[in-house]
C-alpha cells in the first residue's frame, strides 16, 4: 500500500512565465550588439543539463491531462483566497499614513480592517455556493468543460458589443444632459449670489453698528465674474450707501485722541464711522475703475451722480465731482445727460452742502473748458444758467468795506483804553488766555457742523463762483473772436467751429446786471465784431456765426446796456445796422425764430424814440419780410411793424398812396431798397404797397392784422395800445404749438373790440388738423400767381416805357430834320443874294 501511495504521487514542475507570443517580443539592435559583444558570458547555456530537466518533465508524462487540470484550479483558489484575506486583514488610514516610532526602535503604522460591501460578499457567497454545489453534484467532463468554455467566451463577447452599442448611442444624450447640468448650476449660483446680496442689503439695513462688516462681502461680490452679478451688486451697495451716510462729514481721531481714554460707546462710534469711510473708500475706487469700462461705463456713473446728488456733503465729494465733470461733454448722450442734471442738482440746492460744491463745480468746468480749448459739448457751460446769486452782491463789497473800517475803529478805541487798566496777575492772564482759545477752538468745530452758513462766507463763494463764470464766457468770447488761421489748426475734427458761443451769450444775458463795469467796454466792442458778421477786414471769424449768434450778440449788447443805463454811454447804432441787414439773411428752417422775435423786441419795441429815417427803413424792411416767410415770422414782423408806426407819427406818411411816395421823403429824395445802412435808405420816399398784398394772406390772423395796419389814421392824435409783444406773437403762431395744442373754440364776446387791438385769435382761427387741402393749395397758387402777375407787370411797363420813350425819340428826330429841310431853301436864297 505504501509504494502504491508513493507511485501515485505526482511531483508538479516548476511554474512557468506567462506565455507571450513571438509576435510581442521585440529585441533591438542594441540587444544584439550586447550579446555578440559579450559571447564569453553565455557560455552557461551550453553547459546546461537538459536531460536532468527531461526526466523531471517525464514524471508527469504519465498523468492524467483531467487530474493537472484540477490541480491548477486548486493552485489558483488558494491564491485567490490568500489575496482576499490578506485585503481584509489591514488598511493604512490615510491620514496616519507616517508610521510611529517607538522607545523600542519599532515602526508601527496604524491600521484598519477593511469592511466589505455586503453586496458583493452576497453576489461571492452566492458563487461560491453556487460553485460548490455543482462541483459537488456534477462532474464535467474535459469536452464538456471546453465546450462550456467557449459559451461563456462568445457570451462575453456578444456583452461587449452591445455594451459597446449602447455607449455610442447614449453619447449625444449625455452631452446635452451635462450641457443642461451646466446651465441649472450656473443659474442655482446665480440665485444664490442673488439671495446673498439681498441678505447682505437687508442685514445693514436692519442695524449698521452691528453689521457694518457685511460692506466688506458686498465689495467682495462686487469682483465677481459674472457682469450681471458686479452690476446688482453695485446698484445694491448705492442703495445701502444713500441710507446709512450720515448728514456730517466724519473726521477721523487723531494719535493723540486715540491715546485717550474713551467709553465703549465712542469706541464703538469710531468702530462704526473707520469701517464705513474705508468701505467707502474701497467702493469709489471701483466706482472709478469700472467708470473706463464700456461694459460698466452707464452703472458706475449712474451711481457715482446719485451718490454725488444725495451726499455733496460726505467725504470725497471732491473725486466724485472731478470724475462727473469730466465726463459732462461726453459723446455718450446718457452719460452726458446724467452728469448735467447732476450738476444742475447741486446748483440749485446748495441747502446740502453750503455752497463749496458749487464753487468747486464751476472752477472744475472753467478749468475743462480751458483745457480742451472751448471745443466741448454746448451742455457743459449751458448748466451755468441755473446758478442763482444774490441780487445785493455788488452791494455786499460795500458794505464789507464799512464794516472793516468800522472794526479797526473800535480796535483803536480799545487800544487806546486798554492802558488804563490796572495790570492784572499773570494767573488770571493765562486763564483768560486759555478760555478765549477755547472758545475760538469750540466756534470752529460748531461753524464746521453747523448747517447755517455764514453770511460773509456766502458772499465771498458767491463772488468767487462769478468770476469763475464771467472767466469762462469771456474765454469763450476771445476764442472766437481770434483769427481763423489761429483756430482752425487747434480745432481741427471739431463738430462745429464754436460750439460753446450759444450758450455763452444766453449766459451773458441772464447774468448782464452782475459784469463789473470796467468789462463792459471790451464785452461790447467783442460783441459788436461778433455781430458784424465778417464785415471787417481784420476779424474774419464772424463768417462762421450763424444768424441766430448774431442775433443773441446783438441781443446781449442791448441787455447789458439797458442793465447798467446809468453808468454806461456807448453808442449802438452799429447793432441796429446789424439787424438791418441780418433780417434779409434769415431762413426759416434753418435758424431761430424765437432769436429773431427777441431781438426785435428788445431792439425796436422796447427801445426810446428812433429816428425817422431808421425807424421807416424797419418799417419798409419788416414789411417785405413779412411776404416772404412763414406766418409765425410774418406775424412777429407785423407787430412790430405796427408798434413803430405808433411811437413813430411821422412814418404814417408810409400808408398814403402818391405816385412819389409818402409826404414827407426826408433828405433822400428815392428810396434805395438795398442800402445797408437805414439811415441811408430814404424808406419815407416808398410806400407799404405790401400790405396790400399781406390782407389777401392765405392765413386770416395775417390778412386781419395786415388789414388794421392799413387803416390806420394819419392824424397826430391817434393814440393805438399793442398789448402783445413779438414774442408773444410768434409763439402764438407757432405751427408747432398748433400741432401740439390745437386752439380751442373760441366764443364770440359780447363787449367791443377796442380800438386799434390786433384780432390775433380770431374766431374762424386756422386748425391744422381739419385744412381743406385743396381750398389751401387754390388760396396758395393765387397768391402767387398775383406775385407773377405783379412782376410780369412791371416788366411789361418797363418794355412799354422805353418804347414810348424811343418813339418820342424818333419822333424828335423826324421833326429835327423835317425842320432842316424847310431851312435849306431860305438859306440857299440868303446865300445867292450875298454872292449878287
């Protein structure tokens, strides 16, 4: 039994390397050159003892094939089984992944047992038990086993592909599924960024002492990536901003205030007052930096103007009215629009800061305008013209003056008695010492927090504000009146060559009774250039004026005159030429009918007694204007064509019908219709044969005033009333103001109509709205066909005069040698009576 027992032992050979194909192995050159270099060294090979490997290789020969096999499947469980036991045996915590060094010298590393999923022990169980049974219960064979084989490798095949399948299917969904995965997470991170702004918001504004912390993460969003969140986050903080600024400016302590001892409250004060100045600080610079942003350009300076409208008084006003002046003449329409109604705002309510914000303001705009050589947007000195000053502030000065006299007076008296005192002790000396700079000290701090303002510190910002103003309408002034040679290279790309002159003039207007009076003759020999519109031969730049400038230079002259009456004498009779011959250069559309209807308010209604031979050339030229312009133009001329034959008697002489003119011609004996200047004119030698033309106007408020005008007595004590103004007239008459508002129903009154008053709002008053256009277009072409027929007239009694006059020419001629041939006989006797 024993050697039974021996023989039936089989000693297994060695393991083997895997097998790999030959096709896998790759030797390189480098390999070869080694061996055939180094052949001394493989000598180990031929000295091999293969037959001692044979017969071990010849004890298994005759084993079976079915029981190697099942020795190699018990061979690889136990491997499997060591493998799993040694993986649940220990685990290395990764955070104790250094070992422990002991007294001993011994490494120990802190282990852990590694806990299985009960999963996959149920699926191994299963196996297991699985494997067992059938290993247990059935037998296979080495054909069976084979062929069982091959199902499970076609099985794992057939999984693959459609593993495979399945991926390639499931991809473009997958990428839309993360693409919308994507966009939930960005608008979950947007809401909840959202949702933080508001609670930040709500927290300070609920108490800012305690959180006052939170400004610094409203400023820490206000970096974000995303635009959207940068600009809610900036809109917020403006919000937050407006309502915890305090109506002071907070001054910050001082080392020696700090060094003393203080309670919490004031320590909690102070807290309070850094951290809100520094957050401020903090979200101006941003302010500012995002400002030269386009993306950002319209939020931050929405909310730099709000911040500067709300608080003028805080701290760093002073950088927020530097950033909104420079961008008051940008090419952006809103931002330009933000930045003067800001500036507008401070202005007009300097109740918030004392005025210090709009002397500073003004310097800033006068140094812009400086900077940029008067080549801005007209808006930037255009919001001068809501600047308020004290009607008495060229009194003040005076004032000041007597005042100071006064005190120096006094001082002297007190001087003077001081000495007659008895001394006092050096004790009570110091003391009184102490007290009065103590009270100097405390009446300091009180006018810095006080809210009324002093009246002499008022006065003195008013006058500096005026002669900031008055600086920058006079640079305004020189620049266009210097040569265009000079200007043309420095404004080159400019939008127009003077676009600051309009609202420089309507300035000079408003603030005309505020100029000192040794400006007043430069102001009026710059205006008078600038109205003569290039007439002479050295200043060439009134080329470029249009005639609504002209006009407001014109009109400006006239208020500064008529503002300083007393103290002024300057002839204006260059100013009346101007308007002269600027009525024959004004077209409708394209200049100001307002300017002109001002300008012959102020000039000709509003004016003392003309003379007769200017204020005929007015009559005469209003006269012909009014033929050759719209209605609200003719109507403002008609009224003060009207107005000068009131004050004027004389030129009544104009509505008589002579063949040579009025009844009194004056010293020019004809009428020179394109003379420039009227005092030159002879308009009393015409007559206003226009008005015959303007009663048959298209327009019944024209025809009606045309009509009155006509029927006005010649007598000297006639007396007429015009209670409406050209102005007035125009506006009335206004197409735009028909569109916008159309007249009403006008009711017919029981009382007279006075005598001499100008039906403007007649009962039958023209509606834009309701215009036969056909009656309109009949009216219009017969209107104008009168106008040819009048000059085909005229020219067919010009052909027929110099007919006439060469037929009487010839005429003369015939009897002149009709005469000649009846002498020739009588002188041919004379002759042969002498010669016998």
């Amino acid at each position: 039994m024993g050697k039974k027992g021996q023989k039936q032992k089989i000693i297994l050979p060695p393991e083997l390397p895997p097998e790999t194909s030959d096709n896998e192995i790759e030797v390189s050159d480098e390999d070869l050159q080694f061996v055939d270099e180094n052949r001394d060294y493989a000598g180990f090979v031929s000295r091999l003892d293969t037959q001692s490997i044979t017969k071990h290789v010849t004890r298994v020969a005759d084993v079976k094939e079915d029981a190697l096999e099942a020795l190699y499947e018990k061979r690889l469980k136990k491997k499997q089984l060591q493998k799993e036991q040694e993986d649940n045996k220990l685990e290395v915590d990764p955070v104790d992944a250094l070992p422990v060094k002991t007294l001993d010298g011994q490494l120990l590393y802190r282990t852990a047992t590694k806990t299985s999923r009960p999963s996959e022990e149920g699926e191994t169980g299963d196996d297991d038990k699985e494997a067992t049974a059938d290993q247990s219960v059935v037998k296979l064979t080495k054909a069976e086993r084979r062929a069982k084989l091959k199902k499970s490798k076609k099985e794992a095949k057939k999984q693959g592909t459609e593993l495979a399948k399945t991926e390639v299917e499931q991809t473009p969904q997958a990428a839309v599924l993360d693409e919308v995965k994507k966009d939930i997470t960005a608008e979950e991170a947007f809401e909840d960024k959202k949702r933080k702004i508001a609670e930040l918001g709500i927290a300070v504004l609920s108490d800012p002492e305690s959180n006052i912390k939170s400004l610094k993460d409203f400023l820490q969003i206000c970096k974000d990536n995303d635009h959207a969140i940068v600009k809610l986050g900036l809109l917020s903080l403006l919000a937050v901003f407006k309502d915890i600024i305090p109506g002071y400016r907070i001054r910050l302590p001082t080392e020696k205030e700090l060094q003393m001892k203080v309670s919490k409250d004031v320590q909690k004060m102070r807290y309070y007052e850094s951290t809100l100045l520094s957050s401020y600080k903090a979200y101006l610079q941003r302010l500012a930096a995002l400002e030269k942003q386009s993306s950002f350009q319209h939020v931050a300076i929405r909310c730099i103007c709000t911040l500067l409208d709300a608080a003028p008084h805080f701290n760093f006003w002073e950088s927020l009215l530097g950033v909104v002046v420079r961008n008051i003449s940008s090419s952006d329409d809103v931002v330009r629009r933000l930045c003067c109604s800001t500036i507008k705002s401070i202005f007009t309510n300097e109740g918030k800061h004392g005025g210090e914000a709009t002397l500073e303001a003004v310097r800033l705009i006068a140094d812009h305008v400086k900077a940029h050589n008067c080549q801005l947007h007209p808006d930037t000195i255009e919001v001068f013209l809501h600047l308020s000053f004290a009607e008495d502030l060229g009194r003040s000065k005076k004032t000041d003056e007597k005042n100071k006299v006064k005190n120096k007076r006094n001082k002297k008296r007190k001087n003077v008695e001081e000495p007659s005192k008895l001394p006092e002790n050096d004790r009570k000396r110091s003391k009184r010492e102490l007290m009065s700079k103590m009270r100097g000290e405390v009446e300091a701090d009180y006018k810095s927090v006080a809210f009324t303002p002093d009246v002499i510190e008022q006065r003195r910002m008013q006058s500096e504000t005026l002669s900031a103003v008055f600086e920058t309408y006079f640079r305004v002034l020189k620049h266009t009146v210097q040569p265009v040679a000079a200007s043309s290279e420095a404004n080159a790309g400019a939008s127009g060559s003077h676009p600051l002159l309009a609202p420089c003039l309507r300035g000079l207007g408003k603030f005309s009774h505020l100029i000192d009076l040794d400006f007043m003759g430069d102001l009026i020999n710059h205006l008078r250039m600038l109205a003569a519109g290039g007439s002479n031969s050295e200043n060439t730049s009134g080329k470029s004026l249009t005639v609504s400038e002209r006009l407001q230079c014109c009109i400006v002259a006239f208020k500064v005159m008529k503002s300083n009456l007393d103290a002024l004498n300057v002839d204006l009779q260059d100013f009346f030429v101007q308007l002269y011959n600027i009525i024959l250069e004004y077209m409708p559309g394209r200049d100001q009918g307002e300017v002109l209807a001002e300008a012959l308010k102020i000039m000709l209604c509003e004016d003392r007694q003309h003379d007769m031979q200017k204020a005929a050339a007015f009559v005469k030229r209003l006269a012909t204007f009014s033929l050759c312009f719209g209605s609200a133009e003719s109507m403002a001329a008609l009224v003060t064509l009207k107005h000068l034959l009131q004050k004027n008697v004389k030129c009544r002489n104009l509505l008589e019908n002579d063949a040579g003119g009025g009844s009194v011609s004056g010293s020019i004996a004809k009428f020179q219709p394109y003379a420039s200047d009227p005092n030159l004119s002879g308009a009393l030698a015409s007559v206003l044969w226009e008005l015959n033309l303007l009663s048959k106007h298209y327009h019944g408020n024209i025809s009606t005033v045309a009509s009155s005008i006509s029927s006005m007595n010649i007598a000297h004590n006639q007396v007429f009333l015009s209670n409406v103004s050209p102005i007035q007239a125009f506006k009335d008459m206004s197409l735009e103001q028909q569109s916008l508002s159309p007249p009403n129903d006008l009711k017919q009154s029981n009382g007279k109509r006075k005598r001499g008053s100008v039906p403007f709002r007649a009962e039958h008053s023209l509606d834009t709205s309701s215009v036969d256009k056909d009656s309109l277009r009949k009216k219009l072409s017969s209107h104008f066909m009168l106008l040819r027929d009048i000059k085909e007239n005229q020219r067919l009694r010009s052909e027929l005069d110099h007919a006439t006059s060469s037929l009487q020419l010839y005429e003369e001629y015939k009897q002149q040698m009709g005469k000649d041939k009846r002498d020739k006989p009588e002188k041919r006797a004379r002759l042969n009576g002498l010669s016998k």
